[in-house]
C-alpha cells in the first residue's frame, strides 16, 4: 500500500511524521518545565518569603529581649524610656510581620502553626507589659520575674517560630527534590524520544529512498533493453507511483 502512494505523498507523510514527533517532544519538554517551574517558584515566591518573615519576627523578638536587659541594667529613666520605646517599635513591626505571614498561609500544618506562633506571642506580650510595669517600681522583682516566666514565654514563642522555620524548610527540601526528580525524569525520557525520532526518521528515509531507486534502476535497465531493440523483457508493474507509471508506460 505505501508503494502505491505517490512520491511526493510518500515525503509529505515521512515529513509530517517527523514534524509530530518533534512537536511530541517540545511539547513534552514545555509540560515539564513548567512543573520545575512551578516548583521553583513555590520555593522562590512562597515558601522562602515566608521563611524570611519568621526570621524577621525572630529579630524583633531578640531586639525585645536586648531592650528589657538595658531596661533593668540601666538607671537613667530618660535611657529606660528610651528602650521601652525600643521594645515598643519591635512589637509594632512583628504585628505587621505576623499579620502579613498569616494572610499569605493556606489552610493546613501553617495556618496551625501561626496560630501556635500567636497564642505564644500573646503570652509573651502579656509577661512583657508585666515586667515593664515591675522594671518601673522594683528592679529587683523585676529580674526575678523575668528569670521565672519572662524568660521561658520567650522560649516558648521562639520556638514557635522556629517550628514554622522548620516546616518551611522542609517544604523548600521537597520543591528541590521533586524539581530534581522532575529534571532527572524529563532528560532520560527526552534522550529516548530523540533516539526513538532518529531511527524512525532513518528508517523512514531508508525506505523511501530504497523503494524509488529500486524502481528506478528497474526502469533503466527496461529502458537500456528497450533502446537496443529487446523486447522480450518482462515488465512487472507492482505499484501505482510515478516510477510505477513509467513502468507501466514501457511494458504498453
């Protein structure tokens, strides 16, 4: 059947089929870089801002703690002042750092985990303002208070926002194995359809070329005994293509 094709079908129809595979393969190669892609955005544009947002409150938090010891170590109100307002600011900034960090969270393990960091906080600003108002009348309690429940809600709320550190970096470890995994996959599958395309462009040509020349170099030979006044040569027509037609021209 492919013999009876004309060959100038017989090429458009190889042709396209190449032109197919190599839009198989492109097309193949753009679904799977767009899953790296996707990937490496969730780690770029998700997961790290957010990582970057819990070290943020993290340098509030130290901030806090650093002015609360000048606090108790000084004696000049105006400097005591002064690092009240410290401690002040560096709340304001880390209810903006939680406000954006939980309106950028998808439901799931870090909404939960905002929300540990939040009932931590709210225990640690509750310590906080007590031990402010103690550092105003009684140094001494003060720093007993701050060693007693001061300092472990400080803990506590570190650790809160280290947890979510952590699960964030376990997300950003995933993307990169699963990029990795997508890249591995992807090269090893494209390698194969670029040897697959190869040889069947190959044999494809092959074929093409073997079943013109054969019935070309019949038609000469026909021909040549023809031209020297041999008729008694068998002429076989076996395919309607245009090397066909000519044989068929030579036996009528």
């Amino acid at each position: 059947m492919f013999n009876n094709l004309k060959i100038s079908t017989r090429l458009t129809l190889a042709f396209t089929i190449v032109v197919l595979i190599t839009l198989i393969i492109s097309t193949f190669s753009n679904m799977r870089m767009g899953l790296m892609n996707q990937n490496t955005n969730k780690i770029v544009v998700d997961l790290y801002p957010k990582t970057e947002l819990a070290r943020g409150i993290i340098s509030n938090v130290n901030q806090i703690s650093l002015s609360v010891r000048n606090s108790l170590l000084f004696v000049d109100n105006k400097m005591i002042e002064s690092e009240i307002g410290h401690i002040r600011e560096s709340q304001k900034k880390t209810d903006e750092l939680i406000k954006k960090l939980e309106s950028e969270s998808e439901p799931g393990r870090g909404k939960e985990l905002i929300a540990n960091i939040l009932a931590s906080r709210q225990r640690f600003d509750l310590s906080l303002d007590k031990l402010i108002e103690l550092s105003k009348r009684d140094g001494a309690a003060a720093t007993n208070y701050m060693i007693s429940e001061f300092r472990p809600a400080n803990v506590a709320y570190m650790n809160s926002i280290d947890e979510l550190i952590g699960y964030q970096g376990e997300l950003m470890r995933q993307g990169g194995t699963a990029s990795v995994e997508s890249y591995t996959f992807s090269r090893n599958l494209l390698f194969a359809l670029t040897v697959l395309a190869a040889i069947l462009s190959a044999v494809l040509g092959f074929s093409i070329i073997r079943s013109i020349i054969r019935s070309l170099h019949r038609a000469v030979e026909l021909a040549s005994a023809v031209s020297q006044g041999d008729l008694t040569q068998r002429i076989e027509v076996k395919s309607r293509d245009e090397t066909g037609q000519l044989l068929q021209a030579l036996k009528d």
